[in-house]
C-alpha cells in the first residue's frame, strides 16, 4: 500500500498559477543583520554618553559666568596644547550645621595652573580661614570659606569664588570641580582603600593613626586629611594642608594605574558628589593628557601667611595671606610666588596690584612659607611608596 502522506498544495495567484516566495540572499541577510547590530549599539553608546554627560555638570553650582560685564575675569575655551586653570572646590556639608540653601562651606580651595602644552601642573593650596576683607559678602567672618553660600550670586553660586579669585589674586578660573568632602570617603572606599604616608602620630577625638605608610580606608582617610587638631597641630590649618598634600599624592599614584572597572565604580560616586561646568570631551581631553604626568611635573604650594591678627578687631580666627614677603625663598610673598608659578613670565602682577587686603604683617608675626614641593619629594619619605592597586597588611 502507498504511504498515507500529506503534501501541501502549492499557492495560486489569481490566475491559479503557483506563486514562488522571493528569496534573500545570504549577503543581504548578513547586512541586515550587521545594521540592527549597529543601530543597537549606537542606541547603548548613546544612552552611555548622556548618561556620563548627566554625570559631570554643574548642578546647584551653577556655570561661571562668561558673558557677566559686571565680572572682570572671563573663563575661555582651551585647545589641547593650552593652559587650563581649574578650581577645585571641597564642600563641607557636616551635620548639625546651618549653611543656608543647602551649599556647605568651603572646607578647602585647590587652583590648578595645568599647561598642556609643557606637561606641567602646579597647584596652589589656599587656606580655608583667608581674610578677603569686610567687602565681600562673608556673613561676617570676613573668610574665604564663607563666599560660597553669602556671596551675592545666588543663581550660579560658583561665582562668588571664582570672581574673588580673580579680582584678589588676578588669576584666571576656566572651570570649576566642586566635590562634597563626602566624595573622598567614597573614592577611597571603591579603590579598596589607599595607600598614604602619614607623617606623624595622629590622635584626637578616639581616632588615631600611626606614623609611616598606612593602607586608609575611607573613615581613616578623612580623619587624615581633615584633621587640624592634637598634638602635632599646633599650626591648625597649616599643618593639615601639609598633610593633604600626601593624600592628594597617593590619589594620584593610584589614578594612573586605573582600570575600567575602577572607572565604572567611580561613575556613581561623581554623579552623587560632584559638580563641574567642564564639558565630557573636556574632560576626556584633560584626563588623557594628564595621564602623562610625572611626580616631577607636578608642584604643590600654598599661599604664604600668618595667624593670630584680625584687622577687623573682632576677635576672630583668620589667616592672612602675605603679599610683599621678607625677600627670602622661604618667605618670597605672594606676588612673587604667583609670578613664578602662575603666570606667563611677561605678565607679572605687583603685590600693590592684587586685590587682597593690603595688611602690612609686622615682624613680630611668624610668616608660615609657601613650602613649593614637587610631587616626588612629597613621595620620598622612609623610601617612598610603590604603585600597589590593591591593599595589603599596613
């Protein structure tokens, strides 16, 4: 018997004639395959851009200002072989403590002077209690810290320190990093901890760290760059701006040796912590290029002054910057260290000229210099540190 089987009729056309499907060949198959893969990605890469673009922006800080008429200082555009000058601002939002609006206080004040160009990077280290005199809006305390959340400028607050730099110092601002004294914590809890020299014995308040390289954790870490009190502090603010300089150090070995992941862990940290008008390829730009940084190419220095003196006479707490200095290298004033680090040298600027308070510091006064160190020497203590990434036993 034949096999019961069952064969489809073929379709008809409207004449009854079978109708052939069109076949596709392989290679349009394969095109069409190799555009939807391309349309996804360029969808992924998209969603990826904005969202890292969402990441780095101004916030509640605000822009600096570039069209003001009002502002001496006009922030510009740099090319790739230019200079950039950053302020990095740290904000303090300790709990318990009034700010108004929510800004914090300016707990530290980084200027970067960074020349593409020449591979060069030199920071100034300004004091948090620098006196900016009784015309600027302080809140009373007459201290740089204070700009931030007093200042006049309450739409892009940023402004009220990026403008008194300029006008006090005649140094330009071209953009602005602003990160919640928070961040740092979170930095060094996402590498795992970092790995810092601590030059001396510190204790106060239950905490306490011992002298030499120590592996920090976030707590630890903030403890280390934000103390100012003990034994050992007898210079206060001094002393921990001394101490900064050899986290900031340590965070710089560990960021050359970055990986994507570090990179990808990092993300939220600066979404939830920071703030910045640089642009994402500005970023991508400045980053790439620092990555050929060496110690020796990096300088630290603070603004020289002295403790002790109010011109306000009312009983409070102030640094006061010297200008004019005691004609030593130790004490060189102000106007001499910016004219040397921070400037073109055909464009000096006259200690006459700056726009700080013009106290004259009698000789009475112990003048604390601006301790100019490159990056490597900060490194060198009982033999300098490796590049370790990951922690070990301290």
């Amino acid at each position: 018997m034949p096999e019961n089987t069952y064969k489809a009729a073929p379709s008809k056309g409207k004449g009854g004639s079978a109708v052939a499907k069109p076949r596709v060949s392989r290679g349009k198959k394969v095109l069409i395959i190799v555009i939807l893969i391309l349309v996804v990605l360029a969808g992924v890469l998209f969603f990826l851009y904005r969202y890292v673009d969402g990441i780095f922006e101004p916030g509640s800080f605000g822009s600096i200002t570039q069209n003001d008429p009002n502002k001496k200082y006009v922030p510009r555009d740099y090319n790739k072989s230019d200079v950039v000058h950053i302020l990095l601002v740290g904000i303090d939002n300790e709990e318990g403590r009034g700010y108004g609006e929510g800004l914090g206080l300016t707990d530290m004040l980084l200027y970067m002077r960074y020349d593409l160009k020449n591979n060069q990077l030199n920071m100034l280290q300004i004091p948090r209690d620098s006196y900016v005199g009784e015309n600027y809006a302080t809140g009373g305390t007459g201290k740089i810290n204070a700009l931030l959340n007093c200042g006049e400028d309450r739409e892009n607050p940023i402004n009220n320190i990026a403008g008194a730099i300029e006008e006090m110092f005649h140094l330009p601002v071209d953009h602005y990093i602003s990160m919640d004294m928070d961040a740092m914590k979170a930095i060094v809890d996402t590498f795992g901890g970092l790995k810092v020299y601590v030059p001396r014995d510190m204790s106060y308040g239950g905490s306490y760290l011992q002298q030499g390289w120590r592996w920090l954790d976030g707590d630890a870490a903030e403890f280390f760059v934000r103390n100012r009190n003990g034994t050992g502090f007898e210079r206060a603010d001094i002393d921990r701006l001394d101490n900064q300089r050899h986290f900031y150090s340590a965070l710089f070995r560990r960021l050359l040796n970055l990986t994507g992941p570090d990179i990808v862990n990092l993300l939220p940290v600066f979404e939830h912590y920071c703030n910045t008008d640089i642009g994402l390829t500005d970023i991508f730009d400045i980053a790439y290029s620092a990555l050929n940084l060496t110690p020796d190419r990096v300088l630290f220095c603070k603004a020289p002054g002295t403790t002790g003196m109010d011109p306000g006479n009312k009983g409070r707490s102030l640094y006061l910057i010297d200008l004019y200095g005691r004609g030593t290298d130790e004490d060189p004033g102000l106007a001499t260290l910016l004219n040397t680090y921070f400037r073109d040298a055909d464009r000096p600027v006259a200690a006459s000229a700056l726009g700080l308070p013009q106290v004259q510091i009698p000789s009475g006064y112990t003048l604390y210099p601006p301790n100019v160190q490159v990056m490597s020497e900060v490194q060198e203590p009982e033999g300098g540190a490796d590049v370790d990434v990951e922690p070990q036993a301290a």
